[in-house]
C-alpha cells in the first residue's frame, strides 16, 4: 500500500481519525498516534454501537422472544431496533448485506436475469383489480395520498411488474423469456413480527418475475431459478431443502420453497428418509406418515427456516393485466409467468442462527463484514513494540493480496487487552484474527492466527500467512 503523503495526512486523516498526524513540526516527544497512519479499518472508528442491555429490558413478554441471531447481531453492534419489526442495519451489517447483493446479482445475471427497480408506493386500483387489495386483509400497510387515493407499501410486485410489461403492447416472440428482478425493501404489516431480522414488517426481499410464451418454456425458467438458488444457497454453505409448498395468496399452479432446517423455524416439514420427498407440512393430509412419493419410506418432521420461495404462476396476472406478446404467426397471446422470492436480510439472520456459536456469529465466508481483524499488542506492555509491525501488516495484507482490499481491520483499541478484544473478534466472526504479540519477538516472527471458521489456531509467518490468504474467497 502507498504510504500516506505528507498532504493527503495533514488535510485528510486528522478529520477522519480525530487524530494528529506527525509532519515537519511534530517532535519527538510528541509523536502522532501510529495507528493514525494506518490506511486500513481502525475498529475504534467502526460504527458498531452494541445495544444488548435495552433488548433484555423490552422484552418481557413471549412474542418478543430473543433467538440467537437476533441477540448476537444486537450484541455485535449490527442491528438497532426501531420500530416492532423494524431495524436500522448499521454499517458492518450493511457490508454483509451488499456482498450478499452482490452474490444474488451474479446467480440472476447467470440465468438471463435484468435487474430494475420498481415504486414502493403501489396504487390500489392495481391491487382492486387482482382482488388482493381485499384478500391481503390487514397485512397490506394502506395509506392515502393528499387527495383521498388509496395506496399500499409493496410487500410484493406481481401486480405492478404485470402492468409494466402490458404498456409494451408490441412485445415479440423473440424477447422471451424476459426476467426482471429487483433488491428492494417490502412492507408487510406481521401479526408477530420477531426473531429480528427473521420475520420484520420491514425487510429487503428479491423478487424476480418470469414472462415466458408458453408453459413449457416456462416450466423451464422455473428449473432454471430453483438450480441458481440451490446453487447460492451451495456458495454460501448453507445445507438448504427445497420443498413442496402451496401456493398461498399469491396464486399459480406450483410451488416450491427453500427451507433451511433450523429449531428456531416457524415452518414444519416432513422430509423422507428414503427418497427425495419434502414437502411442507401445510400442503399435505394431516398425520400422513408414509412418502407419497417412494410410498415406503417414512416422512420425519422438521422445522425450517423459508429463505426462498418459487411460484409458477400461468396467466393468473398476465390475464388480469392483459399482458401480451405476438407469437411467431404475429398472433397476440397472453404471457406465462413465474415469481420468485429470496429473503435477503432473512438469509442473513438464518445463516447467522444456523452458523453461530451461542458466543459468537460465524458467517458464510462470503459474507463475512471483513475477512481479516489484525490484533496489536496492549499500549505499553512487554510487547508494545511490536505494534508497527500490525500497522504494516494490516497495510500489505490490503495492499498485496487485491481480494482482501478493504476487508482488513485493525483493532486499535489498544488501551484494552488482548483478551477483551479477542473476546470482541469472536463474538463479531471475522473468519481470521491476526494477533501480532510475543511470537513476533522471536527470531523469525510468527503471527498467531486463529482461524474462527474452524477453530484452529496456527503460528505462521508473514509468507505463511499471505499464503494461508491468498486463498480466501471474497466477493
Ligand atoms: P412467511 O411464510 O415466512 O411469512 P411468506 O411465504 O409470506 O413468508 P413470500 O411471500 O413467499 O413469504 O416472500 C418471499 C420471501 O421473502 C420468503 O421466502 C422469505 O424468505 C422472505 N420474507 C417473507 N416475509 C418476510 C418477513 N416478514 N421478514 C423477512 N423476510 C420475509
Ligand atoms: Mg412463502
């Protein structure tokens, strides 16, 4: 990494850092704090206000019952509640969630997807005319613009995306399929909102909608959405069953959904221990016990975590909003559709709850809010003088292995322990830390790296350590 000019110090770190830099006129006596100089991630500046204390006094009453993620990701400084069922996402969290954007864009992309973003406000003729205005009852967040005209907060886009695709009255054969996706927030007023991020009233979904000229081709499309789901799902780590679902107020033909298995789950499954069967428990008779599928296996219940959810939807919209293409003989025929879901900030909760220790989060490595957490040494401990060496560290870490670039922090709280801080690394879930103290003293220098994904702990040097790096996944 460059090192920071004379200039770029005086006019720039000190405002950033609060700190004074040293330059022609500092002395000897009055040396600027090395950390300053650090053009990495200092953690005492990161924005991660932990706010543990005020959940454990608000919630008394059961519905507000704290699940592992929800307090690790509080206790962590990541979440701030707000709102029943609403969170500020402070900034670390936002940086797992952006990679997690990132992740998805690449999965849709891969199938053709094109992503677009739609209005939040939603009028209520669109709603009236799928007849969901009334039929979503009291979990539509309604309100009315200054001349008396109803609107809803979009908790899902079948009916506005619909619209779009009909203005284009002269839609060919040959734009199909078309798949328009978007990343946004959605509103849905929750009888229970809990969990934290598991079930908000405010939450970011992706919706990805499918426009096909007929079912075959559709039912292709279908395929083809739940493979890059089982595939996302396979990229970050996650072990996820994608089940037999019923097709709720939404509406279509078929339905699967990506549940990940997990105690916490407020969805049963039952799963057969023979074939390949899964279905939620909703869509079958009740006490079934034997596969409808393999017919001798038997169907073991679990509870599960819905983190996807795919419809096959026919012309149900598409007939609505007369959403039409001209066929090869130029005839105007109605569109097929599909929708599908991904509970962005829910897959982030659900990795954290399925992932983690009860002391501390553990990520999917692509999702981690930064790979590395370099550790100095206690200020003026027998080591002390080993902490230009984290600086360094942290700096070529950034600077020589490209991927790693901003995903290096440096715990700078050196007034603190080594302990208390590595107690702070492990309950955030950076997948390395970095300890830079006695062993570096030694004659070749080794850094104590703890590998928090698997528990390990190794003494490398900086070639071993570069190595052991280089190979981290990053997006
Ligand atoms: P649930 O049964 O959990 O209420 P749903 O079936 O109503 O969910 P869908 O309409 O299928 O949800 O929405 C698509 C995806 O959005 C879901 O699979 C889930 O991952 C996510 N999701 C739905 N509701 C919420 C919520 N309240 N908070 C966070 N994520 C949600
Ligand atoms: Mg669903």
């Amino acid at each position: 990494m460059e090192p920071i000019t004379h200039r770029v110090c005086q006019k720039f770190l000190p405002r950033v850092l609060g700190v004074t830099c040293r330059n022609r006129s500092s002395s000897a006596s009055n040396p600027a704090p090395i950390y300053s100089r650090c053009a990495t991630h200092l953690v005492s500046r990161i924005y991660q206000p932990s706010n543990l204390r005020d959940m454990v006094q608000d919630s008394r009453s059961p519905d507000e019952m704290i699940c592992k993620s929800q307090r690790l990701m509080q206790q962590a400084g990541l979440i701030h509640p707000f709102n029943p069922g609403c969170y500020f996402y402070l900034p670390t969290i936002v940086r797992s969630m952006e990679k997690l954007v990132r992740l998805i864009d690449q999965e849709m992309e891969g199938i053709g997807g094109q992503k677009l973003d739609m209005p939040s406000l939603c009028s209520a003729d669109l709603w009236k005319s799928s007849e969901r205005w009334d039929l979503m009852g009291k979990e539509l967040f309604r309100l009315k613009d200054r001349h008396g005209a109803d609107y809803c907060l979009g908790p899902t886009h079948e009916e506005a995306v619909t619209t779009l695709v009909a203005y284009q009255s002269t839609m060919s054969h040959r734009q199909l399929p078309l798949l328009l996706y978007q990343i946004t927030r959605k509103f849905r007023d929750e009888p229970k909102p809990r969990f934290g991020l598991l079930r908000g009233r405010e939450f970011y979904m992706k919706d990805m909608y499918s426009f096909d000229m007929n079912e075959e081709a559709a039912y292709q499309t279908y395929e083809s959405v739940c493979q890059a789901y089982t595939r996302l799902f396979s990229r970050l780590g996650l072990r996820c069953v994608q089940v037999q679902a019923g097709t709720g107020n939404i509406g279509g033909k078929l339905s699967h959904e990506f549940q990940l298995p997990a105690d916490i789950g407020e969805d049963r499954l039952l799963v057969c221990g023979t074939c390949s069967f899964s279905a939620n428990e909703e869509t079958m008779s009740s006490r079934q016990t034997n596969c409808p599928q393999c017919k001798t296996g038997k169907l073991v219940e679990s509870k599960g975590i819905e983190v996807g959810h795919t419809f096959y939807l026919g012309t149900k919209y598409s007939h609505i909003f007369n959403a039409a293409f001209s066929n090869s003989q130029n005839k105007p025929t109605i569109i097929e559709m599909g929708c599908f879901g991904l509970g962005v900030t829910r897959i982030l909760a659900a990795a954290i709850e399925v992932m983690s220790t009860e002391e501390g989060i553990r990520w999917p490595g692509l999702l981690a809010p930064y790979q590395v957490c370099v550790l100095p040494p206690k200020k003026g401990s027998r080591v002390d003088e080993v902490a230009g060496l984290a600086v360094e560290l942290a700096q070529t870490l950034g600077g020589t292995l490209p991927h790693l670039r901003g995903e290096v922090v440096l715990d700078d709280r050196t007034q603190m322990t080594i302990g208390k801080r590595l107690k702070d690394a492990q309950r955030l879930g950076y997948p390395y830390v970095v300890v830079v103290g006695q062993s570096t003293l030694e004659e070749t220098p080794k850094f104590e790296v703890i590998c928090q994904q698997t528990g390990e702990t190794m003494f490398l040097g900086k070639d071993g350590l570069v190595d052991l790096l280089q190979r981290v996944e990053t997006i």
